[in-house]
C-alpha cells in the first residue's frame, strides 16, 4: 500500500512543488475544486500538467472542497490506490482546509495513515485531529528525515 501525503501551494513554488514531488516519488492528486490558479501564478491545472505530466492528477470533482464536495466514491478510490500519492490543495495549514477535514481524517479513519507535509514539518491525519481535539499540541517528523529515508 502505497502512502499518502498532503500539502498546501500557498507558500511554495511551482519548482519547490515539482522538487518535493520528485524526491517523494509520488503522484501529485489536484484536490482543488476549481484548479484554475487565480490564487498564485504557475498553480493552474494546465501548469501542472506541464509541470509534472504523468505525475499530475486532478481529481477535484470527486475529492474537491467545494461544489458537490468530497464524495465517498472519491474516498474509496484514494483508498484503493496503491501508489504514493500527494494530495494538493491551495491552504498552507492543513488544520483549515478540506484535505485535512474531510479527506485525510476519514482516509485515515478507514484506509491507511494521511501524512500532512507543512513547512519543514510532516504530522498525521490522526495525531493533528487529537491535538485539535484536546488542544494540545502536535509531534511531527522532519521533513528532511522523510526524504533522506526515500532516497
């Protein structure tokens, strides 16, 4: 079973986006409902076609945050699919967007561990709904460490 991360575009770069991408080995899953970029240059679904080609997948109709929203045909898919896939969405924090809420919690709930990669930083689906949850805070693993194991 492949694993799954999230992130958000919000402080990235299109080539810091492409560089994670590579080093992680993973399929970028657009969870956007509309993909369209208006928030920052280089981020519209046409770019990232470009960008990573094969390594790009929007699936927004099914998994998007807004519009008929995350379905639970979208759901089962992710679970079903066995590769190493990034799911992308526009926010920084995971804790205010949809890919955290309801996408990663109920993966994680039901399929496999969600990894959410924010800054230098990867926490869980499960450990930042506990934190949210309890107030508390979050561990996390650093970043450099993930990619350093997958190369």
């Amino acid at each position: 079973m492949g694993r799954i991360f999230t992130i958000g575009y919000e402080n990235l770069t299109p080539a810091s986006l492409e560089t994670l991408v590579t080093r992680l080995r993973v399929t970028l899953i657009d969870v956007r409902s509309r993909p369209y970029g208006r928030v920052k240059r280089g981020f519209a679904k046409k770019d990232l076609e470009v960008l990573l080609g094969d390594n790009y997948e929007w699936w927004g109709k099914e998994l998007g945050g807004m519009g008929a929203g995350v379905t639970a045909a979208g759901l089962d898919r992710l679970g079903a699919d066995k590769r190493d896939l990034m799911l992308m969405c526009q926010e920084h924090s995971p804790a205010s967007c949809h890919r955290h809420h309801m996408i990663g919690v109920p993966l994680a709930d039901r399929y496999r561990v969600v990894e959410h990669i924010c800054e230098q930083d990867v926490v869980t689906a499960t450990e930042l709904a506990r934190a949210m949850r309890d107030g508390d805070e979050y561990t996390c693993e650093d970043l450099a460490e993930l990619l350093d194991d997958r190369n």
